[in-house]
C-alpha cells in the first residue's frame, strides 16, 4: 500500500438561460429517483466504477457495499436532490423489461450551488450518448430546484470525463489533491 495524491479539478457551469433539454439516445429512458431504485443506483455505480481510476480515487467504488453504503449517504442528505439524481435504463424488451446501464446523483450546495456526486456509465453502454443525456437531465434538474451553478470534482487523468464535462461548459476553478491508500500489485 503506498499513499497516493490524486489531483483533481473542481469544475464549474453555469445553468441560467440555456438549452438543457437531454437527448436521450434510442431505446434508453432516463428514470427520476425514487427510493425503491437505491440498490438499482449502487448496483450501476459499482459495474460503473469498479474497474477504473477513481475505484482508486474513492475505494468504496470499488465495491458493491461501498456503492449502497454511498447510495443510502447520499440519499439521506438534508440536502439530497431527487430531481438531479437520474438511472439510465435501456429496453430489453415490449414487456417493459429494463437494463439499468447509468446512475447520477446531486445534492445542493451551499450558495445556490448544485454538486454532482458521481456519473457513471456501465462500459458497454458507453460512447452512444447515455452519460450526456443524464448530465443534462440532472443539470435541468438542479435549475428546477432554482440553483443558477453546479459543481463537480474530476480526477485530472480520467480524460473521457474531463472532455465530457468541458463540452457541456464545465470549465476548471481550482485544483484539489486528494490522498487515497492504493495497492500495488
Ligand atoms: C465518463 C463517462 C460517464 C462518459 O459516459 P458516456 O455515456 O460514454 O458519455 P457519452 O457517450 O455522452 O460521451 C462519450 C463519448 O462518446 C461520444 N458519443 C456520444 N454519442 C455518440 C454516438 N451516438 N455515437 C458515437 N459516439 C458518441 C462523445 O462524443 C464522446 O466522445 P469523446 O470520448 O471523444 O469525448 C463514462 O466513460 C464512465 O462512466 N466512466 C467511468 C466512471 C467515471 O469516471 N465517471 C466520471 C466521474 S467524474
């Protein structure tokens, strides 16, 4: 085990005045939170998470209890908020059979400030659109409950979600470190 820094940006957008509708690629459906969907959520985060960077970053991602233990955390915020917390599910079938393929969470911060707690996307859904269209349903959802900015954090290595988030206008305010125990094999 050996003490590693992570650096990290905390990015920045404004919501006022723009076009946040979600474009929700063909045979998926955003679905709103609702408490019987927490273990569906920790269950997409850790298939999200499990084999990347910041299970380094955040052990708890790594693992599937880490990821209800997280669920159940940030679920039971004072300042939790439904509206920007979003599964992505695809349609196996017309029996109305799901596959839920991505999660996003948002709590609201201080001074008008919206946060997002973590996109993830599970690998074979990837690259088709799934995390932009939940990005922007959960930034529609932090103006519907009146914050103006959202926040974010973003390991500066995780390349795919540093472009991510600067072609939805996220851009860079501050860097950060963050120590994380990573084990060597
Ligand atoms: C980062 C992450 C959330 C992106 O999710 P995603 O669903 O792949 O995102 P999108 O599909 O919207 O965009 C990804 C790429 O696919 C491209 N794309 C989007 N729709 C597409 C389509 N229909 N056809 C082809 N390419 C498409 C995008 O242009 C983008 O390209 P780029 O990598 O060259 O910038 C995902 O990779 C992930 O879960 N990573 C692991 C967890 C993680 O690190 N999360 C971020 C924590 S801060």
């Amino acid at each position: 085990m050996a003490l590693t820094y992570f650096k990290r940006y905390r990015m920045e957008t404004d919501l006022v005045g723009r076009d946040l509708s979600p474009i929700v690629p063909q045979g998926y459906r955003l679905l709103a939170w609702d408490p019987a969907l927490l273990e569906s959520h920790a269950q997409t985060k850790y298939l999200s998470f499990r084999n990347e960077l910041d299970s380094n970053v955040f052990p708890c991602l790594g693992e599937l209890t880490g990821c209800l233990r997280l669920m159940e955390e940030i679920s039971s915020k004072p300042n939790f908020l439904p509206e920007a917390t979003w599964l992505a599910a695809r349609e196996l079938s017309d029996d109305g059979r799901l596959e839920y393929c991505g999660t996003i969470q948002g709590i609201r911060a201080r001074d008008g400030y919206g946060s997002i707690q973590n996109l993830g996307i599970v690998p074979v859904h990837r690259d088709r659109g799934v995390g932009t269209a939940l990005l922007f349903r959960a930034l529609q959802g932090f103006r519907q409950a009146g914050l103006r900015r959202v926040s974010l954090e973003v390991t500066v290595e995780n390349d795919g979600a540093v472009r991510l988030y600067q072609r939805h206008g996220f851009v860079p305010v501050k860097t950060v470190f963050k120590a994380a125990e990573v084990v060597f094999s």
